[in-house]
C-alpha cells in the first residue's frame, strides 16, 4: 500500500522543552506507515526504524510519503520526509508479521 499525509508539530512533547526540528523529523519517521490498515487480520509490529537526513526539517509542516510490502511472516515501509523546501530525509521499517490470536 502508499499513503501521503501531512503532519503540523508545533506541540510540547515534554512540558517546557521546545520541540527541535531534529525531534519533529524523528516523529514523523515513527509515523511512516506500519501497514495495520492493510492487514486487519494480522499484528504487525515494528520492529526498527531507520532515519537518514540530508539537512534538518524547514517550518512546522512535514508531509510524509510511505509504501509497505508485506508477506505472512515480515516485510517493509519505505517513506520520505518533505518540507517546504522539498525532500529532507528517507526513513526505513522492518515489520514482523503475526497472525492475530482468536
């Protein structure tokens, strides 16, 4: 499956701690599409998340473009971070796939 999505961080993450263009790009690389959507019979779990960027995030506003590909056992998302200025990073997931418990 592919998504887009837009996300606005502009929120405390910890009360009096002002939120870095560094931790927002960290947030939205958690958010990349973990495939629970397309998968509604299976658990899936992240397993790990790579981040790679090329500069730190312009403005409050990152968009984020992710695809999955899954089998029965694991798979992948792969996304990318934009903001105003463009492309700013590449993000990463290793999925582990379960069958739900009835």
């Amino acid at each position: 499956g592919h998504g887009l999505y837009s996300l606005r961080l502009v929120d405390q993450m910890v009360e009096g701690e002002v939120m870095t263009p560094a931790t927002r790009a960290a947030v939205a690389a958690d958010l990349v599409m973990t495939a629970g959507g397309l998968a509604p019979d299976y658990s899936i779990v992240n397993t790990d998340v790579s981040l790679s960027m090329n500069r730190l995030p312009v403005g409050d506003v990152i968009r984020i473009s992710s695809t999955v590909r899954l089998n029965r056992a694991w798979g992948s998302s792969h996304g990318a971070l934009y903001d105003e200025r463009g492309q700013f990073a590449s993000v990463g997931k290793s999925l582990l796939v379960m069958g739900r418990r009835t």
